[in-house]
C-alpha cells in the first residue's frame, strides 16, 4: 500500500499542515470536517501538494524534508507559481 506525503493550506487562515497517509482521501475528509484536533481551527483546506512513495520509511522521510525551512520554501515556491 502506497503513502502520500501531503499538504494543505487553510482557506481563511496563513496555515499550512504536512501529513501523511496510506488514505489520502479520507485524511483530508477529516481535516475539513473539524475531526483532527490540530487543525480544526483552520479548517477547511486546500490541498497543495502531494507524492506518493512506495514505503512509509520513504514517507516519513519526506514527511521530515517538507518540515524543515528549505522544504516550506519549496511548498511557498510551487503555491505562488502561475
């Protein structure tokens, strides 16, 4: 089973959250509906950005690159692309 390192930008809020998943869809579901306690009060979302990987050490990986400054960078870079 494949995971998908994510991430979403709150609609009304400067917010971004990096996750992971196995069920993408349902991950996401959840952060709109207000069921993650760490975002609830950003919710709802778009999402910006996702990669899949064949492992979840992978995953995690770049689970943990997204986090640091130059991964945020890079997710700052491709949201303000035309």
């Amino acid at each position: 089973m494949p995971f998908t390192v994510y991430a979403i930008r709150s609609q009304s809020r400067n917010y971004t959250y990096i996750g992971m998943s196995s069920e993408l869809e349902v991950r996401i579901k959840r952060h709109n509906q207000g069921k993650n306690k760490t975002t609830r009060a950003y919710a709802p979302f778009d999402l910006i950005y996702t990669r899949s990987f064949e492992t979840r050490t992978e995953a995690r990986n770049h689970e943990k690159y997204l986090k640091t400054g130059q991964g945020r960078a890079f997710l700052k870079s491709i949201q303000n692309r035309p």
